[in-house]
C-alpha cells in the first residue's frame, strides 16, 4: 500500500501483557502492509522479536518518520520528549487510564490506522518547555517537559519561599508547597487538578499554578508562550529542592538557586485519526454532559 510514512517506530510498555498484545498485533499489521517496523530495545527483548530491528530511543528517533506509542500519557510524555528533538510525529494507542494524548483504542486501531497511513490524518503542534537549573550563574542541569515543570521540595506538604520574575520583571514573591508551570498539554494534568485554567493546545501560552499558597490572594497566571520565567529560590529555604518535568526527570535544586523555564524551540508533533476533536476528548475524558439539544 501507499503510505506517508515508511518507517515505523513501536514503542510501549515492556512486560505489560495488554501493551504487549496490542504491540504485537500492531507489528504484524504494519507487516502485513509492507512497512518497515522499527521496535524499541526492551519492547523487541519482551516480545521476542527478532533484535536486527530493536533500536534505543534515540535511535528510533534518528531512524523513523512516525512513532506508535502503546500505553498511558506517561509512556506518550517520555518518548514524545524524545521525538520532539528529532521532528518525529507521535501517535498514541491508549494502554492507560485517562489517554488525554492518546488516540487510538488497542481494541479497534486498525481501521483509523489505515486512514492515517494513507495520508488521512490530522496533525497538531505542542509546546514543550525547557528547564535549566542555574547556581552561581553556571548551568547545573537542564532538562524539557511536554506537561509541566514543577518547583516543590522534597518533602511533602513542605512551605518554600521563592521570587517569581517574567521576563525579567518581578512579578510575586511566594510562600507555598511550590509552582506549576505548564503548558497547553499539561493543563489537563498536573495543573488541572491544582486548580488551574484549561489552555486549549493551538494557543502559545503557558499558566503559572501556585501550590498551596500561604496567602488568599494567589491565583492562576497565564502568560505568553514567548515568555521567559525565572524562579529565585530564597537561600533562606531549609529543604532541598526539586524540579520535576512530567514527573518523569527531576532536577536537584538548592536555596539560592535560580530555575530559567521558556518555550523550547522545537515542538512536539502529534498525529491523530481524521475526525479527531479536542473538545471531544475533553468531554470524553472529563465527564462534561452531552448535548441538551
């Protein structure tokens, strides 16, 4: 058959005897259809599959033109920081709970799959964040986020004291269990259940949710997308320190350190089926009522 994309890339859980399943019916479809098939190192290890096609993350990234991934929103949020560096678009099969980013149903992936492999699909651009720990004005870490970065301590329910500054103006000082930053992506996420606005994904924006503020008065900031954030942690601060990206990576922070969050120049690609709808998934995934009318 004609496709738009001849190398395909699997990724998923490995040991996860759903995932397995559906990444091994997935293998045989994109066989069947002449297409080259490119499998993750633990995926191929876990199915058996022959190792001549099993490549890192890395590799799959630098081998592929579209990357299926088989699992929840977390599995999509550590490879599409991956693919995102390499320009790859990422289309996901939900193996998970919610599956706010991904697609495609494990059950019933082979007809929409067909319509996107014949070139019939949607496709969306996401912002990701870039996050650098600074100490002493040098670099110490640096790492990106599909969802969010989040300023917190390494204990829980732990007050912190940090200076919030955008674009090099000082806009709060804060005391409170810590900061979320997101994006559009991850304002279903993290975010959302700190009370934080949903930011539907075509805008160039990013929300700032303060953690249980020490003061009535915080709330929810949104700001450009263009922005550069920059977190000054007070050296008073007794607790190390922690910033998390998705939840996945996390960056040692000390008291004094200063936390530089901005767009990262590359975005992630995502593919969906023809008749996706974002409001759908909002409605699907949140419980909103259908219509009245």
């Amino acid at each position: 058959m004609s496709s738009s994309f001849r190398r395909i890339g699997l990724i998923g859980k490995p040991n996860h005897e759903g995932a397995n399943a559906t990444l091994l019916a997935l293998y045989q479809f994109l066989q069947q259809r002449q297409l080259e098939v490119r499998i993750e190192q633990r995926v191929a290890e876990s199915l058996q599959l022959d190792p001549m096609l099993s490549r890192d993350l890395v590799e799959l990234g630098k081998d592929c033109d579209l990357a299926i991934v088989v699992g929840g929103d977390g599995n999509m949020l550590g490879a599409a920081r991956i693919f995102a560096r390499f320009g790859v678009p990422v289309l996901g099969v939900n193996r998970g709970n919610l599956g706010f980013l991904t697609d495609l149903s494990p059950e019933n992936f082979a007809e929409p799959l067909t319509q996107v492999l014949a070139g019939n699909f949607v496709t969306e651009q996401r912002n990701l964040l870039q996050v650098e720990v600074h100490r002493h004005d040098t670099v110490k870490s640096s790492n990106t986020a599909v969802n969010e970065a989040v300023l917190h301590a390494d204990k829980v329910a732990h007050m912190i004291e940090f200076e919030a500054y955008i674009n090099g103006e000082f806009v709060f000082s804060q005391r409170s269990d810590g900061l979320i930053i997101s994006t559009p992506t991850g304002s279903t996420a993290y975010s959302l259940s700190g009370g934080g606005p949903i930011l539907t994904p075509e805008l160039d924006a990013m929300s700032l949710v303060p953690m249980f503020p020490h003061t009535l008065s915080s709330r929810p900031l949104v700001v450009s997308g263009t922005s550069e954030i920059l977190l000054k942690v007070s050296p008073a601060n007794d607790a190390h320190l922690q910033v998390s990206c998705d939840s996945h990576v996390i960056l040692a922070v000390m008291p004094g350190d200063e936390i530089r969050i901005r767009k990262h120049p590359k975005p992630l690609t995502l593919v969906h089926p023809p008749g996706y709808s974002y409001y759908k998934v909002l409605r699907s995934k949140l419980g909103w009522g259908s219509k009245l009318y």
